[in-house]
C-alpha cells in the first residue's frame, strides 16, 4: 500500500497488516491553488443537476460568492443559504433553518465554509440523503472527513452520526487567506495527536483497545509535516497551509479507519469538550475547538512529563480507591459540568471504571507493565518545548488564561477528563495509580 494521502482515499478500503480492512466513504480530496475553479465539473462527475449552497455570511465572502458565480457561469442550476448569525452556532435553531430553507428539487449539497457549517452540511445531506460536497474555507478542525458531527444539542455538546462528503475542495487561495485564528486552530487540532497516539498505545496495553500501527504512522506523520512547517503557516505559505489542511483530513480518515475517534483525540481534547461544556452551561469563556486542543496538548504533555516521573506503589492506589466516595464525585461532577454531567454519570453505571475489583485487576496490569508505557510515553509525547515553539511560531495562545479559562477550570478539567467518555486517557492512568490530585497539584498549585 503506497501511502500518501491521495493513494489511500483512491483506494477507498484496504486490507491492512493489523488484519483488518480499512475503509472510508471520501472519494475525492483536492488540495490546491484554484480548486474552487473544478467545483462545476466535480457536481456533474458526481451526477448533480442543482446544488444547494449553505454557507455563512464570512464564508459566502471568502469563497461562496465566488463559486455562485461559478455555478451560474457553467449553467448549473443552484439555490443557496446564507446563514445571518454574526456567531453561527450548530444547535437545533441552525439545522431547523438549514432544512426550512432547503430546495428539495436539489440533489447536491455543496457546503462552503469549515466547522460548524460542515457540521451542519453534514446533518442536512445525510437527513435528505443527497450527495455532499465541502468547499473548505479554513484548515482549522479535523471534522472535514468525519461521518459525524459535533453539535449543541438541548444546551449539551452532542456527537451527532451524519455523513462523510464525497469530495474535499481545499482552494490554497482561500485557506491562505483564512483568518489567522483559523491556522492556529488547525495547527492545534494537529498536535493534539501526539497525545491522542499515545494514549491509543497505553489503551491497547492496559485495556485491550484495538489498535492499528499503520493508522497511527499516517498520523503521525501527518502531524510531523504540520509541525515543521509552522513557521512557513504564519506566512501563509501555500505549502503549509496544505500540509496542515492535508493533516486534518487524514485525521479523518484515520477515524473512519479505525472506526472511533482514538487516533485523533485524547485527554487533551476532553479538556476542550469540559471548557466547551461549562460554555454552555454556564456562559464561561469559550474559544475554538482547536485552540482549545493547542492548549490541551500542551497540558498534556506535562501531565505525561509527571507521569514518567512516578513509580507505581500498589498499597497507596489502593488506599486511594477505596476511600474515592463515587457519589460524592457525582455531585462534583453536576457543579462543575452542569446538565451534561448526567449523560458521564449514566456511562459510568455501565462502565465501571470506579469498581474497586476492576481497579485492582487494572492496577496489577499497570505495575507489570510499567516500563512498557514508559516507553509508549517517551517514543510518543515530544518535548514541551517542541510543541509549544510551533505552537508560538504562529502566534497561537498557549495558556489557558490567555483565553479567558480560570485557574480552577484548568484543574477542574484536568479532574474531570476521565469522566467525559468511556476512554482510557492519562488522568485515569492518574487516578488508577492513587495520583490524580497529587499530579494536579504539581502541575496547577493546590
Ligand atoms: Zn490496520
Ligand atoms: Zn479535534
């Protein structure tokens, strides 16, 4: 199997080494200056005859103009939505208008924009079953080639299952021109997975995660690519910006891959959800999911420095897991998440992960296997440093307060990750190991 990006989406499903077959429903993927330009003859390839045009007022002008314009010039027939909203949220108020407004006599839909109305794109096509296409104006989030998306649903952050779009169209000449905040996010989105990977091994070891080489080095080396050209994204150089456009994409197919998120988000991503969620639920300060990722992964990487340092002591994490008073947790939980705490505390009653005698099975597992993920850790995690020169390489903020995050939601978070779903990530190694509050300690002050 060749292994750029383009030879996997040709490939369509592929049998891999680790004895599975691999698939992912994105036929096409186009990166490069003037993409937008091969939009009419895409829509005719994949047996368009009207196209419904949904974009928001900044991304009609970065490029949903632009391809009206084109649509009408090679007579393709077409209707549009203009989202109205200065701050388009993807909520029930945003999909009701993307379907009110939809044109039924069109069988593609073509979305112009990057997160949230690929999101919402995503919803609408895979409702009405028509063909999807995302004209992207922003490398900014991974969701590009995921069949799913993520939503506020009844106030509460929801995973929705949607589509994968047919083709990506990736126009250099719009994504160079993104808002800066757009390539920060991204390029956070991108270093989230070296904890991602890393978390996917210690998962594979400790729990029995399946786990797949091949998906983890096209990861990597996706994020290689972003990381080292860093410099070269705050100049907008179109190499990149594609790089960086390229990684978020093979992200998603990773996802599709793999068949769960595992290759793209861990620890560092839940911390994001938990900031997003008190959003919600409480008005905090929010910011993009990827920025929010950057910051994660730097937290991240510092909760594995810590981690490398401690040597697991059986009589302590059992002390700890006994005295650990579930529903009191519980009650922490609702204050500090709100109403989506309750959907973490169900999980947990199937799950289990605070059952004494699991814990103790669990625990003897990490003792055994401690230089194993000694190792997993010092193969996978970079350097602080690494991550956070690309990180300031493009003026990305690196601490949460410079997004208006205070210094117990940092801890908060940091304690509450374990909960958020029914993963295996560091602050469960953490808490398995009797360490949680202590490491949280080192790292934020008591
Ligand atoms: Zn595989
Ligand atoms: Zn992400």
């Amino acid at each position: 199997m060749a292994n750029t990006i383009y030879d996997y989406i040709q490939a369509g499903s592929f049998t891999c080494d680790c004895g599975k077959t691999h698939s992912s429903t994105l036929k096409e993927l186009i990166v490069e200056k003037g993409a937008l330009n091969r939009i009419p003859q895409l829509v005719k390839e994949y047996g368009g005859h009207k196209v419904f045009v949904l974009s928001d007022m900044n991304t009609r002008a970065a490029a949903g103009a632009a391809v009206c314009d084109l649509l009408q010039k090679s007579g393709i027939p077409f209707s549009c939505y203009t989202f109205h909203q200065e701050h388009l949220e993807p909520d029930e108020l945003a999909v009701g208008a993307a379907v009110m407004h939809f044109d039924p006599t069109c069988d593609l839909i073509l979305g112009v924009g990057s997160g949230v109305i690929n999101d919402i794109g995503k919803i609408l096509a895979n409702l009405t079953g028509k063909t999807y296409m995302i004209a992207a104006t922003a490398p900014s989030m991974d969701g590009y080639a995921s069949a799913t998306s993520s939503m506020a649903r009844s106030g509460l952050k929801v995973s929705l299952n949607s589509c994968c779009p047919a083709v990506i169209i990736g126009d250099l000449d719009v994504l160079c021109a993104a808002p800066v905040k757009m390539l920060q996010s991204g390029l956070g989105d991108m270093v989230a997975k070296y904890v991602s990977i890393c978390e996917w091994r210690i998962a594979n070891l400790l729990i029995g995660e399946e786990y797949c080489p091949t998906i983890a080095q096209m990861v990597r080396d996706a994020v290689h690519k972003c990381v080292t050209n860093a410099d070269g994204l705050m100049r907008r150089e179109p190499e990149a910006v594609a790089a960086v456009m390229e990684g978020l994409v093979i992200t998603g197919i990773a996802m599709s891959y793999a068949g769960m998120s595992r290759p793209a988000s861990g620890m560092e991503h839940y911390f994001s959800h938990i900031w997003d969620m008190r959003g919600l639920a409480f008005g905090t300060a929010v910011d993009t999911h990827g920025i929010q990722c950057g910051i994660g992964t730097l937290m991240g990487i510092r909760t594995y420095e810590q981690i490398r340092k401690l040597t697991p002591n059986k009589e302590k994490a059992l002390a700890y897991v006994n005295a650990f008073d579930a529903e009191a947790w519980n009650d922490t939980l609702r204050q500090f998440l709100g109403g989506g705490a309750e959907a973490m505390i169900q999980n947990e009653r199937k799950e289990g992960k605070y059952d004494k005698a699991k814990h103790a099975a669990r625990l003897d597992l990490i003792i055994e296997k401690w230089e194993d993920i000694l190792q997993i850790i010092d193969q996978e995690i970079p350097a602080l440093d690494f991550v956070l020169n690309a990180l300031i390489a493009v003026d990305a903020p690196t601490l949460p307060s410079e997004i208006g995050i205070r210094d117990e939601e940092v801890r908060g978070a940091f304690l509450t990750a374990k909960d958020i779903r029914d993963k295996y990530v560091g602050t469960r190694l953490l808490w398995d190991l009797g360490c949680l509050e202590e490491v949280a300690d080192q790292l934020f002050g008591k």
